[in-house]
C-alpha cells in the first residue's frame, strides 16, 4: 500500500452520525452487533456500502483490464477510504490517484499551483521518500512549482506527467506541450514520466460530439505522447486517462500506442464506477452497452449488467403533512444531487419490507437536511417507515459522509469504514 499521512486513521469516536448513539464500543465490534439499517438500528440517516456489489465490481474492472492491457490506479477522492483503496490495491490496481497534495498518495491527477504550493508538497514527499510519485503539469509555472518540490523533498528524479486537455486543465495545443517538456528537461530533479488527459470534460450532451471529441483528444494525447518519448528515450513511460464513463474508448486508442512502443503503460484513474450507482453510471453503462459492451476472456459482457450500484443511503420518514406528500429525514448535506435526486428503491416499516410501495415514490426536491417526496394520494406511506434510496454520483455522496457501513447480502452491518474527507 502507498499511502501518506493524511490518511492516518482516526478513530469512529470522532463522529456519532449513523451510529447508534451508543459510547464505548470499539469500532472493530460493529460488524458484531447484527446492526440493520432496515430496523431501524442505525442512526439515520446513513450511507451504506453493499459489499458483495463492491467487490463484484472490482474483479470485473480489474478482469477487463487485464485483457485489455491496461492498468488502473482508482482516485481515492472518491471515497477516501483507506481501506476500501486497500483493497483496491491488493486486489490488482497498480497504484491510487489523488487530486491534491492532502491526497497524495501515488499519482497526483492535477496541477497543484504555484511555489509555496510545491514547499508544501516537498515536506511531504520528503517524508516518504520511498513512494513512487508522478504529477501533472501543463505550463512552465506548473513544472517550476515541481520542481521546488524536488528540491525541497532533495528527489533527483521526480516524475511529471505532461498534461493534455480540453474543457478543462491541460495543454491545448502542441506549442504548450513543448514548452512544458522544454521545462521539465531544463529543472533540476524532475524528469518526463510521459502523458496524461482527462476525457470526461469532453462530454457534452450531445453523443456524437462526445464521440468526436474524446477521439480527437486521444490524438492529441498521443501526438504528446510520441513528443515526451522523443524528449525521452529510454525511460519507462505512463499513458494516463480519467477512466470511469469511457473506459472503453480510452484503451482501445491508448492501449495500441503502449504496445507499440513498448515501454510504456496505460493508466486509468478510474474511481466511481467502482461504486457505480442508479443515475450517470448507469446511463453511462447503458452507453457503453451500445458501443459494443465488455469484452472478457473473448466474451462480450453488458457493462449495464455487470456493474451493480453499492450504495444505498437508508432515511426514515418524518412527516407525511399533505396525501400527497411526505417529508424525509435527508438532504442536501447527505446524499449527492448534482447530477440527479436520489431515487427510493425499498420501503421498510417495523423491520420488514413492504413490497410495492418504493416504486410508487419520487424525491422531488431537498433541502438542507430534508427531502420532499411525491407520494401517491392512496399510499400507506406511514411516519417512522424506512426507505433505502439509490444515488446518482457516488463523488459527491461519499465525501458527505465520515462513516459509511458494510452490508452482507441480508442487509447486516459487517464493518464501519471511516473516510478521510477532513
């Protein structure tokens, strides 16, 4: 595992949200409680991960990557988890992504500012000489606030990737790729790692012209590329994309160019779809289905299929003030909303399930701590009812939450994961 200290574990005390308002119990004890959500035992709301869903999507990631030769470092923002990037990593990714120097584990996916910035990353690279690095540059100011980092940390040879971009940061054209390979080769202590883009802010609603231009920003990332490795002959270099929507279009253009070179690897930094969900991912995956699915082992899977939303956020009902009205106890400061509302899934009341019920709901609105739901004029919705919704957007869910809960296939709490989100 390559970690840095800001993911110092700190113990579950630290916060009592979802947990039973219960002192004294060991954090390693909770998955020995028989906790459920369903029951009503946890303090809700609370944000849960579906275990088995976790997992089944990470061996079939890692099972497509492998046949499509390429590797995948996941971004840790997503969950800030160190146990759930442990896992990561144990099970086969080759490294973590992070965003910022709070993050920073492996490989930083962004620029990170000017020179005071680059003293701060020095202090902390030079506490943990032995983790491999790389960052982004995508302009000379970039490549010095590097380089002062290398200087700082006393690293002789410290890894920048050339960054390549449309829509958001990143290099737009080949006079700024040069210069900032002119700035890497002329900087004490830093050396070309290879090259780097992120093809999700290329997406527009339209699908055609995501197509083109995500196509089009992966010639430019390997014109970039053939510049880093003529600057750079002889070094093992990185070929890295976001990864999570358009896996699928990433390494079947930058997978050829790895190989045919021959010293070099494709990283995706794919993070999301780990968790998957019920809104973008979703949609994605269907996108994905239409451009000819998963290929694994010769055989052609649906992405739509096989990847399976892990997190559920569980809430009860509060106030059922109109017929066709009731009130949730989440909002905006709980559950993501920024690429769709959640969506109720099922219903419990007294610990068992209703049948038929969910399906008949829809969040229409949230506010900070509430959420307004549509409820049939004739339902039996009832105060104290418990409903477990789906998210849209696992990012900006998680990063909501210190705790989230394990859950077996019977809706048991297995463990409480702490995240790192400060």
């Amino acid at each position: 595992m390559l970690s840095i200290s800001p993911w110092d574990a700190r113990p579950l005390s630290a916060t009592t949200r979802g947990i039973p308002l219960v002192d004294g119990i060991p954090s390693e004890e909770i998955g020995s409680r028989g906790w459920r959500p369903s029951r009503g035992d946890l303090a809700l709301p609370a944000l849960a991960l579906d275990e088995a869903a976790f997992a089944g999507n990470r061996d079939l990631f890692l099972r497509w990557c492998e046949g499509a030769g390429v590797n995948v470092a996941p971004h840790a923002k997503t969950p800030m988890s160190p146990a759930l990037a442990r896992a990561l990593r144990e099970a086969g990714a080759w490294g973590t992504t992070v965003a910022n120097i709070q993050q920073a584990a492996v490989l930083l996916a962004n620029e990170i500012g000017g020179l005071a910035a680059g003293r701060r990353l020095g202090a902390l690279l030079s506490a943990y000489p032995e983790v491999e690095f790389h960052a982004f540059a995508d302009s000379p100011a970039a490549v010095a606030a590097l380089a002062e980092a290398a200087r700082h940390a006393d690293r002789t040879e410290l890894s920048v990737l050339v960054e390549l971009g449309t829509g958001r940061a990143g290099a737009r054209d080949r006079a700024a790729v040069e210069a900032v390979i002119a700035a890497v080769l002329a900087a004490d202590g830093l050396v070309l790692g290879g090259v780097a883009t992120y093809e999700g802010a290329a997406a527009t609603p339209d699908r055609d012209e995501t197509t083109h231009a995500i196509a089009t920003l992966m010639e430019r990332t390997a014109d970039a590329f053939a510049l880093v490795r003529r600057a750079a002959p002889h070094h093992q270099l990185l070929l890295s994309a976001g990864g999570s929507a358009y896996f699928d279009v990433v390494a079947k253009a930058l997978a050829p160019v790895a190989k045919t070179d021959g010293n070099a690897k494709v990283i995706l930094r794919s993070g999301a779809l780990f968790f998957a969900d019920h809104g973008i991912y979703a949609r994605a995956f269907a996108e994905m289905d239409r451009r000819g699915g998963l290929v694994i082992d010769g055989v052609r899977r649906s992405a739509a299929d096989g990847f399976r939303p892990a997190l559920t956020l569980w809430a009860e009902v509060l106030s059922r003030p109109e017929p066709t009205l009731a009130i949730c106890g989440f909002g905006m400061r709980d559950a993501s909303f920024d690429q769709g509302l959640p969506v109720p899934l099922r219903l419990w009341r007294d610990g068992i399930e209703q049948q038929g019920l969910a399906h008949k709901l829809a969040v229409t609105r949230l506010n900070d701590q509430h959420a307004f739901i549509q409820v049939p004029a004739d339902s039996t919705l009832a105060v104290g009812d418990v409903i477990a919704f789906g998210i849209s957007h696992p990012c900006t869910c998680l990063d909501r939450w210190r705790v989230i809960y394990g859950l077996d296939a019977d809706g048991a709490v297995t463990r409480a994961l702490d995240t790192q989100f400060g």
